[in-house]
C-alpha cells in the first residue's frame, strides 16, 4: 500500500547566550542541565536508530547561541565538572538512602546514567556535540537549520538592516560549522511578519514554520487541508503550519502524554529537600536552592504524596505512548487524504529542551516513535520538509500575516507592560548601530573591533529570551540586568568610537565575555535604504564665553520628592545669575519630553519607562538609560558643550559616570544624604546595593560636595575618598516672602492657637514620632498649642495610629504636602518650628524656617548642629528625647521674648551665610577644581 502522508518531526534547540567570567553561575546551568538531559539522550537514541538501521527522519534547528556555547571550551570545561558534582552527588545519595530501597534503587538510576553520559560526553564525543549532530546529519537521516543570531523576535526588530544582520550573521554562522547552505529557517518563536520570507528568500532559504492561524488566515480558506501541504509565499519561500493536534498530544498540560502518572515527577527535586550544608558542594555560590536533576518520584496524581519513580515502567508507557501517536497520524492522513491532490504533510514541531528536562521520558518517546513508523510505513512515513518539498512543490499562494506560537497567537508575550520598556532602548541602539555602520567604510584596527563588538552587544540585547523571561515572572533581575549591560555596553563603545579614544582594556574584557561570532562584521549593518534623521534638535548654544554645567537629577520643580529639588532649583537660577549656562535633565511627569527654556538655564524633563516598576532599582535604571538615550540623541561623542558633569545623589550615577567617560569630562558629585545614615547601617539586600552606588559615584567623581561637616565626615569614614576631594558647600535659601492669608477652610484649627510646625518627609529619620512623644506634656501647660505636621511619606499612617494612641486628636494637624504658597504662609505664622530629625545632612527647611525669622526647635544630629548655635539663634536637644524637646518648646512658648530674639538672630545668620550668590560662587570654585584635575589626569 502507497504512503498516503507523511509526519515532520522538527525539534528546535535554543538556550540564551550566558557566559561569564566567573563560573558556577546559576545561569549556566540551563546549559548543563540541557546537555546532560536532552541533548546527550537524543544524540544516544539517533546513534542507535542509525547503527540499527532504522529508517527514520528528523529536522533539528540549532541556535547559533546554542552552537557557539556547545563549542565553547569554556563551557564545554564547567560542565564536565559538574558532571562530576552529578556523579558524586548520586553516589551520596545512594549512601544517603540505604533505609529506602525503592528510593534508593532511583538513585541507582541515577548513578549509572551520569556514569554513561560522562563515557558517551568524553570518549565518544570528545565534548564536541554539535560535531555529533553534523554527523548525524551527513547519514541522510538528520536534516540541520538554524534559527536567528541571538533568537530575536524579529516582528520587533526596528529596521530592515537589524533583521538582516540577525539572518545573515545566523547563516554564516552554519556554513562556517557545517560547510553547506542552510535550507530552512527557524523564525524564532515562530514569529513571522509580512516581509520576512523576501528576507529569508534572499539568503537562499526554501522554508520556515509558522503557527496554525498564520496559514489558515493566509490563504484565504476554512478548508481543513490548508494547513496540511506548504504555502508559497509572495517570496516564493515555503511556509507550513504547526498541526494542532499533535501538538496538543505532547504540550496539552492536561491531555498530554507528559502528564501521564507513571512519568517522573518535574517538580519534586531534592534540591529542595535536602539541607542546605549537605547541598552545598554543589550549588552556586550564593544559592541556597536548586534543581539537581535528582527526581525520586512519579506524578503519580493529583496528590502531594508521590509514589517512587519506576524508570522501566515509565520506558514501556513511553513506548505505548508513541505507538498511539504513530496510530493517530496515521488516522489523521487517512481522513486528510482522502479530499488532497497530494499528500498530506502532518507538521510536528516542539521545543528539543520539552524532551528529557520538562518530559523526563521524552527522548525515549522520540526513540520508540522513530521505530514504530519505520516499521509500518503503509500510511505513514516520516520525512523532512526539504524532502517533501523536493517531491511537493507548494500548489497555493497566500501572504501571511504577523503571528507567533506565543500566548494569543501574537506578539503579547514579547510586548506588553512587564517589558515593552526595552524596545525603546533596543530600537534606539539599533538606528545608532546602522548610523555608525554607513559613517565608518575604511576605520582604524581598534575602531574596528569596536564597532564588531557594539554590534555582538546589540545583537545579545535584543534575544527573545530577555522579554520572555521579564513577562513570565522568573529570573526577571537577571534578565533585566542582561539588557541594561548590553546596551550599556553598546552605548559606551558607540561614545568611545565617537570621540576616538577606544577603551582598549574595556573592549578586550568585553571580547573575551560576549566573544560570539568571532568572523563579526559590523558592515553587516550598512544601511539598505536612505539614512533618516533620528534624534530631536541639540542643545542651544551657550552664550559668549560662558561657562556651562549638565546637571543630573531625579527631582526638579514641579516634582519634588525631597531636598534635592528645590535645592537644584536655586543653585541652578544663583549659576545662572552670575553667568553659568546649566543644562538640567529630569524626569518628566508626564509620558513625553517637555523642554523649558530660562535665561542660561534649560530643562529637559524625559518619561521613565516602565512608569512604575516591581523594582524602585530597575526603574532607576530605566531613568538613567533614558538620560543616556537622550544625550546620545543630541550630543555626539567629542562635541559636549559642557565643562563639567554634576550629579545629584546617587539615583543618577550610571548615567553621570557613563557620560562623563564618553564625553571626556569631570564629573561632580553632590551627595545628599547617604543610605549608611538614613537607616543607620546597612543591612538589607537594597541598601547594601544602594551603598555600593554611593560608593562607586564617589570614587568616580572628580571632587565631591557635602553640605555639612557632619556629612563631610560620614563620606570620609564610609567611601575613603583621596584627601582633598570632599567640600563642604552648604545648602542655601531665599528669604521667603510672606505668603498669601489661607483660607479659613484650610486650616484645620482655630484662629487664636498658638502653632508649632513641623515641615519634612514623614519617615522614620525626620523624628516626628519624638514630637509626637512630646506634644502631651507641651500641652499639659499650654493647651492653646495646636501642632501643624506638613508633609507626607511612607511613615504617615504609623504616626497617625501614633497620635491617635497618645489622645492628641484635633491638637494635630497632619497637612499632607504643602506647596510653596502654604508652606510660607505656615512658616510667617508659626510661634515654633521642630525639626526633630534622628539623622540631617543639612536640614534645609530649618534653613527656611530661620530665613522667615522663625525660631527653630532642632535635634543636635548631623547638619542641624551645624546651623544652629544652641541659645544664640535656635535651641538644640538630644535626638530622639522627647522629653528635652517638650522642655525647649515649653520654655519659647513660656518666654516670647526669647523666642522673637532667636527669630531676629536666626534670620540674619542666613543673611550672612547662606545666599545662594555665596554658594554659587563656591560652587564654581570646585567646578574649577574639578576641570583642572581632569584636565591634568
């Protein structure tokens, strides 16, 4: 009997690139667990099928990262040593399980399974698998394609020459390791797009695959053959579809074979069972836990008690297994045959890593089906699709449209909220990429290598397996920190390349990490098309002889979160005053740029994208990779108007020190306040991060500027940094005018109440709780006090229960945030103001206060000591003392007198030392400093 169809069994193989420079990463064992579990067995089970002479027929798609990491001997070194960890972590557990003999007998398994991948990985292949697969594929029996360079989703590859260097790089990668011309290609998550079959067409490739629905839609028909014979696309390259119901046969979660009760159970490993020093030989450093690959159970049912695992009756289910999917294709083109005037072709395609790592049986379950087919090949024969091609030219035409095998059927999972804030990033590297690829046609050996290596960063950037990994929730961090570092990367070799003044150590360290594709070309990039313009206009020009300034900051009128803000805001308009032209760039409150200009000053406020973040890390990062995306846009490498960098705390450190490097400038950097003092130590994973920040920011700065010596002392003590670098400058204010009268209806207490006011972020280091403590006795003797607490912040609710339990009731006021207008009409009428901070760099709205000839109640901590000299123009109590703080409310409340007279002193003090033309001035002083250090470095 005829052959009336034929099955294509195609099994695409993909990890994402990891290779770093210290081993043991936990990362790299998606590699080792992949070799060890799916690639060795198959390889095994086709040795055997070819040495048997079974007549089989298979498409294998090789990823070049997956290539590259397979040949790399790097790699091909740390797994054979944890290969070793797996034989004697199984030899251990036989020792540990000699009271549990079912147990013990899986462990067993186990043993001898490590003992022959070790023979088959060192002896019979010498560590050389893709060499293995070649072989393979020389026998007739194995059909090799390939798949994008670095597996992008290529429907959001931005421009046409960032789609042909992820092909062309691909296929010269496969002629390079296999010596022929690839016939097919593997469309990354089986995303296909209108344009892309030109694209393959142009490099010779006959085929792709693409989901059901592509097909189905494209040629126009309900027919339930369509899907079953290849679709000539405009191109005239060959499209076939996924077959729905084999594939539900094996990836259903519910229906498939991969759930059946025998099979080893996925998600029971002692990884997570055994104790940690037991373990520890043999985990990453830094991880408590981890698959081993030691599974003793079966899914046995829906139940936590899991029966032992039986290796051979899950071979034999295997093997029944495969002969009902042989019965069900051969049913399958029985019926389809019967209405097509060719034959059927039923297309099978899977993920290779679903056999033997999420499927344990799987490799045994491809094995047995080879057999099973070859044996009965009446209705059903397997083939590859070249094959079928050569005997069955597609006999339809259709134009697909965009669709993936993905949730949905399109692009939702590559782009949606969890991660669509990288395509901005990723499309702007790639327009810079071709733009520097049409500049340079003949450039030096070390712009060269640059330019190769931008393009591997690039191309490492954009894998599909980054906006995978971010929506599925996993190892979001470490793919977050994979594209930042790339396009980090990319960026500072573009700057260096710019200005030529190549980073050569730099560059060797990044070639020797992310060395792929070492035949790289960056000409591969060369503009197919008119160059556009990208990039809004520059910066204006300074003024004659002016001198100029970028500042960095994460907050900028109208956003004010703290200090920072309104302490930007007046340097900047005193700079200007006196002839700096400043540049200032900031976050935007709304999702587009907004640029103000003033006289020598501009503000370029840039959207943050995502807008909010599960990480307040990640979203820093995202900030500082726009203000990076934004200077590219505008300023060319050896082209910075500016003489100086400066940088506001250390939320805007990455970019500072990076454009301060690419643009060959001093960098100034203003610490605010540090995390060591805000928590008193650091002891969460955060802070530790945030403190290295701080850490890092200062030893990269020029000079360094404080605005206390109290500050001036805590960096020296914490960041070391070279004698000399650290200047107080201290905050200033403007003498505020008296605000406008506030409507009865938003003052919240009677007219003739004496207030006490208090004016900050309400955290746990402002000390409000202290004032609190001390409201009751101060109004034990003067009940007419009403206390006004203006402000918010996280610690608001905890300081209302707190009120709440010491009855103060309508005696306080909490404010909420107040603007410029209220917060002075506060500061005219306030009898007092408190300012009882555990920890104050400076303590900038008690500067307010004594500028509005207020007198000011402060805690003797930090920079607060500083400004007030105690019985002379202000009184200081011990931080945190409640009582010493109701005794010195209670003594102004009691003598008036004393109260107008620290007022009058207070005021003149900031009159005398803290104008912002003085501050100015010596900032400027240490601008000077910075640019005659730089330029002598």
């Amino acid at each position: 009997m005829a052959v009336q169809g034929y099955l294509a069994l195609v099994l695409h193989s993909h990890l994402p690139f990891v290779r770093h420079q210290r081993s043991r990463r936990l990362q790299e064992r998606w590699l080792f667990e992949a070799i060890h579990e799916c690639y060795l067995p198959l390889l095994d089970a086709l040795d055997r099928l070819v040495q048997e002479g079974v007549n089989f027929r298979l498409t294998l798609s090789l990823s070049p990262p997956l290539i590259t990491m397979l040949d790399d001997h790097l790699l091909q070194d740390r797994f054979s040593s944890f290969l070793d960890d797996l034989l004697e972590l199984s030899a251990r557990e036989i020792d540990y399980l000699h009271a549990s003999p079912a147990l013990r007998s899986v462990a067993e398994f186990y043993h001898q399974r490590f003992l022959h991948w070790h023979e088959l990985y060192h002896h019979r292949y010498g560590g050389d698998l893709v060499g293995a697969f070649a072989r393979l594929a020389r026998s007739g029996n194995l059909e090799l394609i390939t798949s994008a360079a670095t597996h992008a989703y290529l429907p959001l590859v931005h421009t046409p020459e960032g789609r042909h260097a992820q092909v062309e790089i691909a296929l010269e990668l496969y002629r390079r390791r296999f010596g022929r011309d690839c016939p097919g290609f593997w469309l990354p998550e089986c995303a296909f797009t209108p344009g892309l079959d030109s694209l393959l067409r142009e490099y010779g490739i006959r085929y792709f695959i693409v989901d059901t629905h592509c097909l189905a839609y494209a040629a126009g028909s309900e027919a339930p053959d369509i899907i079953y014979q290849p679709l000539a696309c405009p191109a005239g390259v060959a499209a076939l579809a996924r077959d729905p119901e084999s594939s539900q046969s094996v990836w259903n979660r519910w229906s498939g074979y991969p759930g059946d009760p025998v099979y080893r159970e996925f998600y029971r490993d002692i990884g997570y069972e055994r104790a940690y020093a037991y373990l520890r030989p043999y985990l990453p450093p830094g991880v408590s836990k981890a698959d081993t690959g030691l599974k003793y159970y079966r899914i046995t049912g829906d139940t936590e008690a899991k029966e032992p695992y039986d290796p051979a009756a899950a071979a034999l289910r295997a093997g029944v297994h495969a002969r009902n999917f042989m019965f069900n294709r051969e049913k399958q083109v029985e019926f389809l045959a019967r209405n097509m005037q060719q034959p059927p072709l039923v297309v099978s395609p899977y993920d290779t890593e679903l056999f033997g790592h999420w499927w344990f049986e799987g490799p045994i379950w491809l094995e047995e089906l080879c057999r099973a087919v070859a044996g009965e090949q009446d209705t059903l024969a397997m083939t590859t699709i070249s094959r079928y091609l050569d005997g069955h030219p597609p006999a339809r035409e259709g134009n697909p449209g965009l669709a993936s095998w993905g949730e949905g059927g399109y692009s939702h999972v590559w782009l949606n909220p969890s991660n669509d804030w990288i395509y901005r990033h990723l499309h702007q590297a790639e327009k810079t990429m071709v733009y520097q690829a049409a500049t340079w046609t003949n450039p030096p050996e070390m712009t060269r290598r640059a330019l190769n290596q931008m393009a591997r960063e690039l191309l490492l950037a954009q894998g599909s397996d980054w906006p995978f990994i971010l929506n599925a929730g996993t190892d979001t961090g470490y793919a977050t920190r994979r594209v930042v570092s790339h396009l980090l990367n990319f960026s500072r070799l573009a700057r260096q390349v710019e200005a030529q003044a190549i980073d050569t150590k730099f560059l060797t360290t990044l070639e020797g990490q992310d060395n792929l594709f070492p035949f790289m070309d960056y000409r591969v990039y060369r503009p197919r098309r008119p160059m556009p313009a990208y990039g809004p206009p520059a910066f204006p020009p300074a003024g004659p002889r002016h001198a100029r300034a970028l500042m960095l900051t994460w907050e900028y009128p109208p956003r004010v979160v703290g200090g920072i803000a309104p302490h930007v805001h007046d340097l900047s308009e005193a700079l200007a005053r006196q002839g700096t032209e400043v540049d200032i760039i900031t976050i935007a409150e709304v999702n587009s740029v907004t640029v103000e200009h003033r006289p020598r000053i501009h503000i370029y406020r840039l959207p943050v994208w995502p807008a909010h973040s599960s990480s307040f890390r990640e979203w820093v990062f995202q900030f500082n990779l726009s203000m990076l995306d934004f200077l590219e846009n505008n300023v060319p490498a050896g082209r910075a108007p500016w003489q100086v960098i400066h940088a506001h705390d250390w939320l805007v450190a990455y970019a500072a020190v990076s454009s301060a490097q690419a643009y060959g400038l001093p960098l100034v950097a203003t610490i605010h306040a540090t995390e060591y003092g805000r928590n008193h130590g650091v002891f969460t994973e955060e802070q530790q991060a945030i403190h290295q920040v701080e850490s890092w920011l200062v030893g990269q700065a020029a000079q360094v500027i404080c605005c206390s010596q109290y500050m001036a002392r805590e960096i020296t003590t914490l960041f070391s940094p070279a004698a000399g670098k650290v200047h107080m400058v201290p905050n200033g204010v403007d003498l505020p005018a008296t605000g406008d009268e506030l409507p009865p209806d938003e003052r919240n207490w009677p007219d003739n109440t004496r207030l006490v006011l208090f004016v900050g972020r309400l955290v746990p280091e402002k000390g409000v709780q202290t004032l609190l403590a001390a409201a009751p006795s101060v109004l034990a003797g003067h009940p007419e006090a009403h206390f006004v607490i203006a402000g918010n912040g996280p610690y608001e609710p905890e300081l209302r229960r707190m009120a709440w339990d010491l009855g103060l009731g309508d005696r306080v006021t909490f404010a909420g945030f107040v603007g410029a207008r209220t917060r002075n009409w506060l500061l005219s009428r306030a009898e007092i103001c408190v300012f009882p901070s555990l920890y104050e760099p400076f303590g900038i709205v008690a500067l307010e206060a004594m500028a509005a000839g207020r007198p000011v109640v402060a805690a003797a901590s930090g920079g607060l000591a500083e400004i007030i000299t105690h019985g002379q123009d202000g009184l200081l109590f011990p931080p945190g003392k409640a009582p010493a703080l109701a005794a010195a409310l209670i003594q102004l409340l009691d003598e008036p007198e004393l109260a107008r007279y620290l007022g009058r002193q207070g005021r003149e003090k900031v009159k005398r030392l803290y104008n912002w033309d003085d501050i100015a001035r010596a900032t400027q002083e240490v601008y000077s400093l910075a640019v005659t250090a730089g330029a002598a470095k």
